[in-house]
C-alpha cells in the first residue's frame, strides 16, 4: 500500500510485536507512532 502526505502513522497490534530500526532489535511494543520530519536530517552528497 502507498499514501502520499502522510505526516504521521500510528500502527497498533493486537498484543506485542517486536520492532527495529536499522536491523537493531529495539525491543517490543503494542503500537508504535512514526511521524514525518522532512528536515530532521540533512544529506551531503558529493
């Protein structure tokens, strides 16, 4: 599935899961919100 303009997204189980970020294990949650922050990081590319 694919939704443009998205600023944020709440993902909720049904009981706990496991979730990472950059293949490191972060532990287990019951819903997990992701929120959109288009200059949070800035790229220098050469």
């Amino acid at each position: 599935m694919h939704r443009d303009g998205l600023q944020r997204l709440t993902i909720t189980g049904s009981g706990a899961f496991p979730w990472q970020v950059d293949g490191d294990h972060l532990g287990d949650a019951t819903h997990l919100e992701i929120l959109h922050e288009p200059r949070a990081l800035t790229l220098v590319v050469p």
